[in-house]
C-alpha cells in the first residue's frame, strides 16, 4: 500500500480477535439486528462491500448476490474473511480503497460498507466514489453504529470497553453519526434516499441504516 493510503487505524492488528472484540464493545443485540435486517435485502446482483472487516456481515448478504467482491485496504482483515468465508463460491476477496477504487464506471448493482464511514477520513469521497461504480438505479446501503441520542451513561460505559479494548479510536471517528449528517453526505454525493432509519434500543448504541439509490 502507496504512503498516502496509509490506514487511518490499523484495524488489521485486531483481525484474529476482532468478532469478539465487537460484540465486546458493542453488545452481541445490536449485530444481531443489522444481519436480520441486511439478510432481508433481496436481488443485490454484482456487489461490492467495502471495509469487509473479518465478513461478518458480508455473511448477511452472501445469499442474496450473484457475487459479492469483499474488499478492505487491510490484508489481515482479508485473510481472516477468506478463512470465515470459505464455503461461500460467490465471494471474492480483494483489497481495495473505498475512496479510491480501480473498479470501472457503473460496474456493481450494489455497494455496502458496515461501520466504515463513520471511521474514515472523508467519507463524502467514499460516496462519491462507490456512486461512480454504481450502475444507474444501483443500490447503496451503509450501516453504521451510533451513540447518537444513546443515554450518557450508557455511552461512557462503552466508551470504556472501547479503549480497554480497542485502544484509541481513529482521529476522524465519528461516534455520533446522525440520520441528517449521513443524509445530506450521500444527496450531495448524488444519491436518492430510499431507507434513513435508526435501529435498535432507544437508550443504547444504535444502527443508522441507510439506504440511497444512483438516479
Ligand atoms: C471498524 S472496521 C469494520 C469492519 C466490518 N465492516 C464490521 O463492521 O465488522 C473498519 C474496516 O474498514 C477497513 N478500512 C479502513 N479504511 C478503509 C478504506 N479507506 N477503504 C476500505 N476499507 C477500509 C478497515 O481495515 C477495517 O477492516
């Protein structure tokens, strides 16, 4: 990877753990609402999934695509999605920049990135970018975990898992992701909104799934 790809946090040292480590921090509930809600999205046809992580939640979605490129800038994520994913024949692995993909103009029906923009740089060029690779009425879905409207003290005591067991967040983390802030990135990246919504407990951490079609 050139220098000026340089990961935001390394989140490869964590691969071998990282599942765990997650539902660790995050609580097991929540993830178990996103892949019932990510498993119902039907016909994905040729999609990519950006910041794959270790697949978990690349498994959601693997039934319901022709296939699916999983893709993350981190080689140890990769290996470890390679080693969950092995069973899947419709899975492909490659690393690639979210900002700055290879992929043509119009080649996917469907992107995903689970937990990415809210950790990255920029995440509008993330927009942008997997608009480009969009075919016209392609399907864009994000899904992001969010401290917005979460009690305090429920925040501050994940907030304490989080760096007993993650270290320091990246500096561009976003924790508080909002439905507008997200909604206004992706309208200026060009997308229709079709889905906006929070889920999960009202008190506690939540899921800001959104869904925007390539008009
Ligand atoms: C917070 S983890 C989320 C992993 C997985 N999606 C999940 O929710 O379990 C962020 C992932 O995005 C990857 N990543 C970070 N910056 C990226 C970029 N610019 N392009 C693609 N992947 C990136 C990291 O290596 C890491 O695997």
């Amino acid at each position: 990877m050139k220098n000026n790809q340089k990961q935001e946090k390394d989140w490869g040292k964590m691969a071998e753990n990282f599942d765990k480590i997650s539902e660790y921090v995050v609580g097991k509930e929540i993830y178990q609402i996103i892949c019932k809600k990510l498993s119902k999205e039907k016909n994905l046809g040729e999609a990519i999934e950006f910041g794959c992580g270790t697949g978990y939640f690349t498994k959601a979605i693997a039934m319901n695509a022709e296939y699916i490129i999983a893709a993350d800038v981190s080689e140890e994520m990769l290996d470890a999605a390679k080693r969950q994913l092995k069973e899947y024949k419709n899975i492909k692995f490659e690393i690639a920049d979210c900002k700055a993909a290879t992929f043509p103009d119009k080649e996917f029906d469907t992107v995903l990135m689970v937990n990415l923009l809210h950790v990255i740089k920029e995440p509008h060029k993330a927009l942008e970018e997997s608009y480009r690779i969009l075919k016209d009425g392609g399907l864009l879905i994000t899904i992001d975990l969010t401290g917005y409207g979460m009690k305090k003290f429920e925040m501050l005591k994940l907030v304490f898992r989080f760096l007993r067991k993650m270290g320091r967040p990246p500096k561009a983390d976003k924790g508080n992701l909002s439905p507008t802030y997200l909604e206004t990135l992706a309208e200026n990246a060009g997308f229709e909104v079709e889905e906006n919504k929070l889920l999960g407990d009202k008190d506690k951490i939540k899921a800001l799934y959104f869904k925007g079609i390539k008009r």
